[in-house]
C-alpha cells in the first residue's frame, strides 16, 4: 500500500486500488439487473404473464435506476460514498425478498422495479467516483472500466446460480437467497469506499488539485476550471448529444440483455439461453475495460464511434439469426452474444469517462448521474418495445430495426460533439501533464 507522511506526522494512505476493487465487487452483486432474462424464464407459468407483462419489472427497475442515481450522486458527493452505497445494499435485498412473496405483475414492479431498482442506482452511484478521484486523468477510461466491468460480469456467476436455485429450491427461494446474500456483500464492500483526502490529492497529482500542482510545476498558464455544476452542464448542447448517445448505445444493448433468453428459446430454438446470457456478460464486463483503455490511448469519440458502429452490425445479425442457418447455431451465437456485450458494456466505461472529461470531478456524482438518465430512458423504452412487438407480431426484428437505426445516429453524432467552451482550455493544457505518473513512496 502507498502512503504519505505530513509534516505533522500525520500518514495519509492511498486506498486507490482498494476502492477500486470494492466499487467493482458491489457492481458485481447489483448487476443481477442483467440476469432478467434468465429470471423472468423461471416466473411459472400459472402466473399468466405473457412477454409483455414479463418486460414491466425489469423495464421500470432501469428507469427507476437512472433516476436515483440522479439523487445518489449528489449524495455521494455531499455525504459519503460509504453512506449511499449502504443504503443501496439495503434496498437492493429488501426489493428481492419483497418480490419472492408477491405473484402479482403490480407486485413485482413494486418490489423488482422500484426497491431494487433504486437501491441497484444508489450503489452504483457510488461506486466509481470515488475509485477515479484516487487516479490521475490519464487512467480515468481504465479505472472507470474495471469499477463498472463488475456490473458487467454478475451474470457469469448470477444467471447459473439462479437457474440453480430455482430448479433446486424453486422461484421464490431463489430471490430470498440472492436477496440476503447482497446486504451481507454490498453493505460489507461499501465499508471500503472512501473519497482521497485533498491533502494527497494535491501531493500525489490526483484530481483537479494535483492537476493545479502539475501546471504550476509545469510553468503552465492558470486556466479556468472546468468544475461545472448542474446547471452549467444542463446549459451546454453537449449535454443533450452525450444523453442521445448513451440512450441509443445503452438502449440497444439493454434490449438485447432482457430478453436473450426469450430470444434462444422463441427465435433460435436453444434451450440453453443462460449460458448465452453468461457469455454476454463476460463480453459486457471484458467490453468496459478494453474500451476505457482504447479510450485512453484514442480517444473518446474515436472508440464511441467504433463501438456504435460494431454494435448496429451485430444487432442486424441476430435479426437474421435463425435455427435454419448457421448464425442459429450456439457457438456462432455465444460470440454473437458476447460481441453484443462488449459494446453494450463499453457505453459504461465511455460515458463515464468522458462526463469527466467535458464537466470534472467536483461535481462529477450529480453530473454523471443526470448523464446517466439516458441509460434508463433507453432501456425502459428499447426493452419495453421488444415485448410489445413479440407480443403483436411474434417477431424480435421491429425492435431489432430500430435499435440499429438509433445507433447508426448516434455514431453520425460522434462527429459534433466537440468539449464545452472552457473545457477546451483546460485539455489543451493538460496534455503536456495528463500521462505524468504520481511519485508515491511505498509503505
């Protein structure tokens, strides 16, 4: 562990990495999110609920998620990041438990959609601002990547572990137990969190104090901060072009994730619709790292636009993809799924990184969470046209269309978001600094 030592004795830690992984093992347990496909497959059939019915909970708890984070944010970054993600723990286990009692479709997105929901959106909240703020900028894409990769990743172990126990011990067995098994994990991890103090900041060039402390050994120009409050971000154009962006990339892979079971089973015939559920997530949590690390050494909008791009071809793949022809076969499909994945994760790592980058960190909880608000808008929306159109016509392809279509916009708008005014004064001077390692005397 690297640490510091004041004048007045006083040892100040660095607790980077630990708060990185933290941050990461709480997304791991409230990316059970992802497994809804492989749950909703289990809700029995005497319940009655058709694809439709079976998109409700899972749509509201994204919308419901995206609109606390909003809330979260600006508490994590006035109270505790320790104190929101607890609260999150709690809500998250308390949503499942509620939910394993009820039958009911108004129940259930009561206990799914709206409990969980808000306590999946105040932990992960609080999950990555306080691992970047720990880092200098240019490893903002990377350490953001491996925090949110864990959301990513929970259903490798989550969509298994729930058809187990739902085969084993039954449907509402299952929810009692995840429920109870995240308080223990998330209220736990959080205990870790914890913001930089401004002291080290400034120290060891974290943040924007060590970023003041570089310039000034650099002998570069004072410029203005590029701290914007809420405001002041709602007030830029850039603001909206990001949001459009992240509610077309996030849209369409949350789409894809609620349903990929249905989508084995109904329109390829694959009776193991977990296992590509399982091979998503490796993509969604493998997707969010590489693309914070190409992000860092391209850019931005460079590895936006790739992923947008490589996400529109996949998705018109599967809208091919049949029992008849070779992209109906499992394996051509577990790549497919995971393709899928990587792109869809990426969104987390890149707009994240790049709310940073336009608006900094002092502000960053409150800006990303409204940043964040597209997630949910996308998903609820994407996710609810995919049921309603099966429900109709008996085909995934309209929904197929027209996240392929949202997409190839949101690539096309890659090209005309440029940073906000003063912002721009800002990374032209940081350029000469941002790959400067931190000096750290070891422990």
């Amino acid at each position: 562990m690297s640490e510091v030592t004041l004048a007045s004795g006083e040892i100040i830690k660095n607790h980077g990495w630990r708060n990185t992984f933290a941050g990461m093992g709480i997304n791991l347990a409230l990316g059970i999110l992802y497994t809804w496909s492989v749950i909703s497959k289990g809700i029995p059939e005497e319940w009655g609920w058709n694809e439709s019915d079976k998109s409700w909970p899972y749509s509201v708890a994204c919308l419901v998620f995206c609109l606390i984070m909003v809330p979260a944010g600006r508490m994590q970054d006035k109270l505790s990041p320790r104190l929101v993600a607890t609260i999150g723990g709690i809500l998250v286990g308390i949503g499942l438990i509620v939910a394993s009692m009820t039958q009911s479709l108004v129940g259930f997105i009561i206990a799914f959609g709206v409990l969980a929901g808000a306590g999946i959106g105040f932990g992960y909240a609080s999950a990555t601002p306080p691992a970047v703020k720990w880092f200098p900028p240019a490893k903002t894409g990377l350490i953001a990547g491996i925090v949110v990769s864990g959301f990513g990743l929970a259903s490798v172990y989550a969509a298994p572990l729930a058809k187990w126990l739902m085969a084993e011990y039954g449907f509402a067995v299952m929810l009692q137990v995840l429920g109870v098994a995240f308080i223990i994990v998330v209220v736990g991890l959080a205990q870790l969190l914890k913001a930089p103090h401004v002291v080290l900041q400034f120290m060891q060039g974290y943040g924007e104090p060590g970023r003041k402390r570089q310039e000034a050994e650099a002998g570069l120009p004072i410029v203005k901060e590029n701290d914007y409050s809420p405001k002041e971000m709602l007030r830029t154009p850039q603001f909206y072009m990001i949001w459009f962006m992240y509610a077309c990339g996030a849209g369409a892979g949350l789409m894809v994730i609620g349903k990929l079971a249905a989508i084995a089973d109904k329109q390829l015939g694959i009776a193991l619709g977990f296992v590509l559920v399982a091979v998503l997530a490796i993509g969604n949590g493998g997707g969010r790292i590489a693309a914070g690390v190409l992000s860092d050494k391209i850019g931005r909008k460079p590895t936006m636009l790739i992923c947008f791009i490589l996400q529109a071809v996949s998705i018109m793949l599967l809208s091919v993809a049949s029992a008849d022809n070779a992209l109906g076969n499992v394996v051509v499909m577990s790549m497919l799924s995971a393709l899928i994945g990587a792109n869809y994760g990426a969104n987390l790592a890149l707009f994240p990184s790049i709310t940073k980058d336009f608006y900094g960190l002092k502000n960053f909880g409150m800006n990303y969470g409204l940043v964040f608000t597209s997630w949910g808008v996308g998903g609820f929306m994407l996710a609810k046209l995919a049921g309603s159109m099966y429900v109709k016509y008996q085909t995934f392809n309209i929904a197929y269309y027209g996240a392929s279509v949202l997409l190839v916009l949101a690539a096309a708008m890659v090209f005309f978001v440029k940073p906000p005014h003063h912002a721009a004064a800002i990374n032209d001077s940081a350029e000469a600094i941002e790959k400067q390692e931190p000096v750290m005397s070891q422990a």
